[in-house]
C-alpha cells in the first residue's frame, strides 16, 4: 500500500521524509534503480505537534457570550409573560367594570318624576314653626304620624327643584340622611301655589336646639359626631349599581342649624337645597354636566360657617368636586367643635360653659362677611379649646386632632368625611383604654354601640305629648331651614 499520494512518486531520487518504523523507511520515486540510492531526509523538529488546549480567555468569552444569552431570553420570556397578564387583566377591567357614566347620560340621573307615596289630600299641616329667607317649615300629620313639611316661596322654586331632584337619587335612603317622603305642588284656597316637601319628623329638633337646652356624656357625643359624619361620608361618596348611580353630593351648608337630632340621639343632615352634584371639574346641574370653570356657581351657606377659600374668592374649580368636599368638611370641623364643648366628661369635674356657636366671642350673633374674612382669613383663627382639654388622654387628643385637621386652612390637608367616619368609630375603644389604663371603671358606657340605629319609622312615631317642649325645634329644623339672619349669605361668582 502506499504511503503518501500518487503525485509525491515523479521525483527520480529516492528521499524518505517519513518517520521510519521498526528501521524501515519508505520513500517513493520514479525511474530506473531509483532507490539505490537513498537518502534519509527525514526530520524530527518538522513532525512535532503539541495539543490544542482551549485558553483561558477563550473559555471566559464563551461562558460570558452564554450568560449573556440565557439573561437576554430569560428577561424576554418574563416580560412576554407580563404584558400578556397586564393586557388580560386591563381586558377583564374594562368588561367588568361599572360602566362610568357618560356627559349624555346624565340627564338619566335623577328618578323619574313620581307622585308621592301618599294622597297629599291625606297631609294635615298643624301649625307654622320656623319662617326663613327660602322657606317655611310646618308640622303636619300624615296618617296619625308626625311629618315635617318644608314649603318654598313660588320664587324661589329652583330651590324646591334642586332638593327635590337630589332627595329622588337612587341610594339616597340612609340612616344619617333626613327621610324624603314626597314632594308635590299644591295650590291654596287663595289661588298661591305651594311647593311643598314632605320629610321625617325630628322629635328632638335642630342639632343647635339640642346643645343649647343639653349636656352630652362621652358616648352621645360621639354617636352624634359619628352619625353626622357617616351622613356626609354618605353625600361625598359616588355609588353605582347597574344603571342606577348616584354622584358626589356637596351640601354647601353644613351647620348644626341643618343637623337633626333622632330620638336615639344619633344625627340626620337635612337641607339639601344649595347641594350640587359633582364629577371631577364638572358640576351637575338638572341632569347635566357642566364644566365648572365655565359656567357660574353660586357661592351660598352660613357666613359662620364658610371656608377660607370661600371668604378669600379662592375655591380651586379646576376640581370643583375635590374643592367642594374639602369646604364642606371645614364646616365639619366646627360642627364636631360645638358637639365636643357640650360634652361633660371632657370638663373632669369643672363647670360647662353655655352653648355658643363658632366664633362668637369674635363676632357675635350676627357677622358680616367682612368680619368673618378678617377673623378666619386674615387672622387664621379657629375657635379655641378649653384649657382642661391638655391632659394626656389619647382620645380626647384623637379628638382634637380631628377637628383641627377638618378646618385646616390648607384645604388640600383636610380629612375627607369618611375618614372622620373611621375616628369617630375608634374614640369608645380610646376611651375605654385611657380609664382601663387608670384602673378605673368610667362612669359613663364608652362601649355603647355608635353604629346601633332605630328605624326611621321609630324616629318620627314619638307622640306629641313627649316632643311637645321640642316641636319648636324639630319642625324648625326637619328641613333644614334658619331663621333670617344677616349669616346667610348667596352670591354669584364666575
């Protein structure tokens, strides 16, 4: 066999350049007696060979380009398997989420008109107890129970309108909210024609009545600040089940004259007529949106009880339902301030003072504008807590804490009603805390159950005999309405 290829022969001289084996040597050439002489031309040096041995930074590039490799899928593999749950998700949102309602379909928010419950021919009004600028309030009988009938002047019938279409909501039963039985027209004897709105009977009348005449213990006075702010918590908070939704409601005249008080000592918000319905930078007016900015809103309440933003012409309507609920929740923090300074568990003994409402040692019964910007806006006054409220009791500080932060003159820092719903609720366990701590026994039921509400039929089926010293005051403030008095206050502003 030969070693070699075929065209390695034409040589004539016989030259072995392989490595011999066992003393043999091969070589090949062409050509008569060619390999009588022979020639050992091979050489060591030239068939030396070492191994291939990887190097080292071969062998670092390799495991780093595959490193590099395994990271890149890895990450790709992750985030293809993200997007596809972030878009499956966004998918199950957007096919199961109440569908929000659009500026065309407002008009669908109010119930349809409807007739009231009962024959109006069946309504007895009794006798007159308050007049105000908008309206008079009656007691009436319906069936044998105790009513309250708030009628409106024909001139002021976008009043009765606005009340009656916001009392018609969906979701506007509620414990903390006055009882809407009907409204109707009616035309008197002489031709007047009365808009009449037919409410529940608060047997203990006006929140303001009720401190002027009572002392509270530690738990009425926190199951009339809770009910009162579960209410507004109520009115601030938009619900939608199906195709019924109800927005955001702004009351704009919250006071202690507009708080009802029930027979159980729990609390109702009345007088909804300066409220407005709210939707972002949107105001909702007969069954519309509007955007606030462009359209006029009235800025009305209690002079008493106005905002800085509202006395400084500051309100932000760029987000007008942000703004109206921080305005609200101001005259939140003076409505707690008046229940709290009726309250004789948190005097330790001492004598309480006479009822007063905010700022009245600043500007008396009857303050203008003018005072009000000077002592809340210019002034940054808030009224004051009593001296003997310092001590290191963790309710009583919860409490004052709350009140400061609902009429903090930074609107944007103010507590929103529910979560002064939430601290309300805590203040019997703080209570019961401080005195266990003491090792005492309080005096009062700190643990009293504040969510614990009667029925509304319960409310107002109190005879006439036991409210008879209070139907001045009931009947007055069953709507809502206040005597006419230089604190009211309505002004236009674009």
């Amino acid at each position: 066999c030969w070693i070699g290829e075929p065209d390695q022969c034409m040589s004539g001289t016989c030259v072995s350049s392989m490595e011999p084996k066992n003393n043999s040597h091969f070589c090949c050439c062409s050509g008569d007696m060619c390999n009588v002489n022979f020639t050992d031309g091979y050489n060591p040096a030239d068939h030396t060979t070492t191994p291939y041995v990887p190097s080292e930074s071969r062998t670092q590039q390799h495991d780093n380009s595959y490193k590099i490799k395994t990271v890149v899928i890895s990450l790709v593999s992750v985030f293809s398997v993200a997007l596809v749950i972030i878009v499956a998700y966004f998918g199950y949102r957007m096919c199961t989420r109440p569908k929000q309602p659009s500026v065309e379909s407002l008009h669908q928010v109010e119930a349809p008109p409807s007739k009231p419950e009962f024959d109006m021919d069946d309504l007895k009004l009794c006798h007159i107890v308050s007049k105000g600028r908008y309206a008079e309030v009656w007691k009436g009988k319906l069936e044998e129970q105790d009513i309250a009938v708030k009628i409106y002047s024909p001139h002021y019938r976008e009043y009765y309108n606005n009340e009656r279409s916001l009392y018609r909501l969906p979701f506007m039963e509620h414990e903390a909210l006055v009882r809407f039985l009907g409204a109707d027209e009616r035309i008197t004897q002489d031709g007047t024609p009365q808009l009449m709105i037919v409410m529940s009977y608060a047997p203990h009348g006006s929140l303001s009545s009720y401190l002027k005449n009572n002392l509270l213990d530690w738990a009425t006075m926190v199951r009339m600040a809770h009910s009162v702010a579960r209410g507004l918590s109520h009115l601030h908070t938009d619900i939608q089940r199906g195709d019924q939704f109800k927005p955001v409601l702004a009351h704009r005249d919250i006071n202690t004259r507009n708080i009802l008080v029930c027979t159980d000592l729990t609390c109702m918000l009345a007088d909804l007529g300066f409220a407005v319905g709210t939707m972002g930078s949107k105001l909702i007016k007969k069954g519309h949106a509007e955007v606030a900015e462009q359209t006029s809103l009235t800025d009305v309440g209690t002079l008493r009880y106005m905002a800085p933003e509202l006395l400084d012409g500051a309100v932000n309507l760029r987000d007008c339902e942000a703004s109206l609920k921080q305005i609200d929740m101001y005259a939140m923090g003076l409505v707690l301030w008046e229940i709290a300074m009726r309250c004789v568990d948190l005097y330790q003994g001492a004598p309480v003072p006479e009822y007063k409402p905010p700022f009245h040692a600043e500007v008396g019964a009857n303050p203008t504008f003018e005072e009000m910007q000077m002592i809340v806006v210019r002034g940054k006054r808030r009224p004051k807590f009593p001296e003997v409220w310092k001590e290191t009791n963790q309710a009583v500080r919860s409490l004052k804490e709350t009140i400061e932060e609902c009429w903090d003159g930074d609107a944007e820092a103010r507590l929103t009603a529910l979560c002064v719903e939430e601290r309300m609720a805590d203040l019997p366990n703080l209570w019961a805390q401080e005195w266990k701590h003491r090792g005492m026994t309080p005096t009062l039921n700190a643990m009293m159950n504040i969510n614990e509400t009667s029925s509304t039929a319960d409310k107002a089926n109190v005879s006439e005999a036991d409210s008879q010293g209070e139907e001045q005051h009931g009947a007055e403030t069953a709507a809502g309405e206040k005597p006419n008095s230089r604190e009211e206050y309505t002004q236009t502003q674009r």
